[in-house]
C-alpha cells in the first residue's frame, strides 16, 4: 500500500514542477492583436568597433594567435623585474669598463676613509679616558714645552 501512494504523489500535476508556472498568453497565436516580446537590441554587439574586434578574435583564435591573458598586476611585476635586471647589468658594465685613474681614485678614497675611521676612534678613546689619563698628558705637554723653550 505504500508503493501505491508515493505512485499518486508523484503522479500529482500540482508537485510536478513545470505546472506550477502559468504558461504565457502569447504563446496562442489565436490572438493577433496581443504584442509579441522580442529581444533587445545590444549596442555593444551592433557597433561596428565590436563586430572588427570579435571579427580579429575569431581570426587570431583559429591562427593559433590567442591574446595574453596575463593580470595587469603581473605584467606590471613582470616589467619591473625586467628594468631592475637591465639596470644591474648595466652597473655591472660600468664597473667593468672602469679606467686604471677611477681604480686608483677608489684605492686612494678608501684609504681616507679608513684614515678618518682611526681618527675618530682615537678621539672617542681619548674623550672616555678617565681624568688622570688627560692631566698626565697635559703635564707631559707641558713639560716638553718648557724644554724646548730655553733651547731656543
């Protein structure tokens, strides 16, 4: 008894999905006064810009010449890493292409520098020097002064 009712329920026009909708009047062409829907023009596709474009598409697609689909964000990362390797090959070519006067001028600055560097190191160790350490070199200054004074 029970197959037999689930066979009514199913056979029910009202659980049927396709009859819960009303069915349109149109579709009787008894009445010819009644207008007819027709579909939308599109713009787009009528323009003649987009007919060339989708023509070439077309065109390009069956040469085997389909367009990048790349995001922008990466071509423009893409770009990026191309300028900075072409930027770094050409620092490489101007250290390489670098005259026997600019090596010696580089020697010679970094010599300073380090000079410079010594200079101020001892001029940190003499300013954290404790206070007897500065007056025994003032005595010692002095005294050579002094000395040298009746010499001359």
């Amino acid at each position: 008894t029970d197959n037999l009712s689930e066979d009514t329920e199913l056979k029910d026009p009202y659980l049927i999905p396709r009859n819960i909708m009303a069915e349109p009047d149109y579709i009787d062409e008894d009445n010819p006064e009644l207008i007819r829907p027709q579909k939308l023009i599109n713009p787009v596709k009528s323009s003649r810009n987009h007919q060339d474009l989708h023509r070439e598409l077309l065109m390009n697609q069956k040469r085997g010449l389909a367009p990048q689909n790349k995001p922008e964000l990466q071509k423009v990362m893409e770009k990026r890493k191309r300028d900075q390797v072409i930027k770094q090959q050409k620092e490489e070519e101007a250290q390489k292409k670098k005259s026997d006067l600019e090596i010696e001028l580089m020697k010679r600055q970094q010599k300073l520098e380090q000079l410079e560097l010594e200079k101020q190191k001892l001029q940190e160790e003499q300013e954290n020097a404790p206070e007897f350490v500065k007056v025994k070199g003032n005595l010692r200054r002095t005294a050579q002064e002094s000395a040298e004074a009746p010499d001359s």
